[in-house]
C-alpha cells in the first residue's frame, strides 16, 4: 500500500539491530485517517471472505482493528495478555513470547465472543516472528471458528514470521513488507502484486 | 446517552462487589457502530472545546478512542503500562494503581507525542476510583499541555472518581452514569440535563 510505504518512508526510523520505529503514526501516537485508509485496503483485499468477527491482541493492535471494522460491519474481539479478575467463566488460552517486551504472556479470549460460527479476520500491526499471531490462530482453532485470513499493517519480511504462517495455508495479506532495511539506507519494501 | 444505557441494560451483567461487566460490547468484544455514536455524543458535547489530540491509556480505552477520533478529526496517544524496549528517548511518566489487576503499573507516554502546543481530550471506558485518570490528567500537566476535558463511556457514580476529578476543575462528560446498581434490581442511571 503506497500511502502506507509512503508513511513509513517519511515518519519511520530505522534503528540498530532491525528496529523500526513506526511510533509517531501507528503504536503509540495514532494516525487515524491513515488507519481509515488501511482498513478500506484490507476491505477490499478480503473482499470474497464472509468475515463476522475481527480478532486482535492488546494494545497496539486495537486501533487499526477497530477502524478497519468499520469498513467490515464487524465486532472486534481483544485477546488480552494477562488474566484479569473482571474475566469469567472459560477461556481459550495460549502462551505467546514476545520479543520486544523479552517475556512470554498467557493470553486469553472469553469463549462468550468466538465459537464454531465465527469467520474471524485476525488484524495487527506487526509480523515478524510471528508469535503472536500463531497464538491468535491456536485460539481460533481452540474455538472451532474458520479463520478467513490475517491482515497486517507492517511486515519485516525478512523475518521468519511470514513464511512461518503462509507456510500453513493461512492467507496474510500485509500492507506493507519490508525487504530489507538499515540505518543508513532505509527500507527497501516489497513489491506485491494487485496491491494499492 | 439512552443509546448505551439501553445498551447496558440489556447487555450488561451486575456481579457481586459492585462488579459491572461489559465485555460483550465494551471492553474485550466491541461494538463499533455503539463507539461511533459515543464518539458522536462526545464530539457533540466538546464542540466547543478546541481539542487537537486525543489521549488514552490501553487496552481498553483505545477503541472508543480512535472512533471518537474520527469525529474530531485528531490523533490519538495511548499511554504505555508498562516500559517497552522499543520506547527511545525521554517521556513523561507515572504510576497508576489499577483496581481491576490489584497492581501499580507505570504508566509513559513519549514527550515527541505531546507538548505546551496540545489541547488535550482524556477518553477513557471507566470511571471509578480515578486512578487511572488522576495519572493522565499529572502527565498533561507535565506536558505543559491544555487539559480540554475528560470523554468517559461509563461512570460508576457510587465511586469517588467523579468527585475527585470535576473537584479539580476539570471538565469530564460521562455517556452513562451509574447512580446505584445490585444484582437483583439491575442498574439505575444518573439523569444528565443536556445529555442525549
């Protein structure tokens, strides 16, 4: 998506040991017209898929989810990472490792808001080892839903996390994959075919 | 606003310890046409104020606060509970003791994302003991930021929150205000001139 290689371009830094910082505009202050745009490009990339429900994980993938529900006419369901005393009744559960923050979370989704009937699009803004959305995808298989696809805002394509799930006959269709990058150069993105 | 009082009425579950559950609508699933027309009300009752960012603390706060956005046409921050690595450079931090997980989190937001320029709106789902917003409001005013007021969708007026915030002179405008509420009887709301 080039609005969004365009953002990255203009707004991220690159960091040493393969950081991109993309906190101006997408995990920590948040561009919401940006998102708008995004969640009209995933609309349209999931077009054919009868999704009823977005899934996303605590925190920073939360706004993109909700604004690209719109364009859906979905609810969107949080997987929260750690058990907390408002929580009942039952839950699926999974331990995902988290890089940045060096620790493993249990996460959990109350079994009330996904089940067999669902067609779940999992939405987040980053993949790159892909941990978190393989704990997502458990948990939609814990709850018998169909899961339709994964729309990401960021991909460092360079990291083992798209193949990771690709290679599981998941559909990813992330806005923007990142190449290859560094400190001096910038990112470099790859291209992808049919999209905007 | 009848809108969610109705909502909370049909779909809200009142549990022992003056426990209100919201999670099939509020905060773990979320229902976006509802956030949209709470972002409506707000903007409808700050039209006056001249707010250009928006600011929340995740998880839960950050849905109503990036539909609401929408509506005044601003960015949103949502401050960070805890320090990520990922996070470079000074911010602005504090402590917040939160209820719900019986803990003290810190709780940052980058000084890049905020400043003396900023007129602030705080949107937060909860209003109960103020801890939570009592530490927004101390990092506004680190920032040398314009506190414009304080968007809540629910207010649990049986609690100090509400009190202790307005006693200091702050604007907070609350979508639904709980008044009392038990498990036999349900829930009674506060009755808010002004409000629709």
């Amino acid at each position: 998506m080039k609005l969004l290689e365009d953002k990255i371009r203009k707004d991220g830094v690159v960091k040493e040991g393969g950081v991109l910082k993309v906190d101006s505009f997408l995990n920590h202050q948040m561009d919401i017209p940006l998102f708008d745009e995004m969640g009209k490009e995933w609309k349209r990339l999931f077009a054919d898929a009868p999704v009823n429900k977005i899934l996303t994980i605590e925190a920073s993938g939360i706004g993109v989810a909700c604004i690209a529900a719109r364009h859906f006419g979905v609810p969107v369901v949080f997987a929260k990472k750690a058990r907390s005393v408002n929580i009942d009744g039952e839950v699926y559960s999974t331990k995902i490792e988290s890089f940045t923050h060096r620790r493993v979370y249990d996460v959990i989704v109350s079994r009330k808001f996904l089940g067999p009937e669902d067609h779940v699009l999992i939405i987040d803004d980053f993949l790159a080892n892909g941990k978190a959305l393989e704990g997502l995808i458990q948990i939609v298989e814990s709850a018998g839903a169909v899961l339709e696809g994964i729309g990401i805002a960021i991909e460092k394509g360079f990291q083992p996390g798209g193949e990771l799930i690709r290679g599981k006959g998941v559909r990813v269709e992330s806005l923007a994959v990142i190449e290859s990058m560094d400190v001096e150069s910038g990112v470099k993105f790859r291209r992808q075919p049919g999209h905007s």
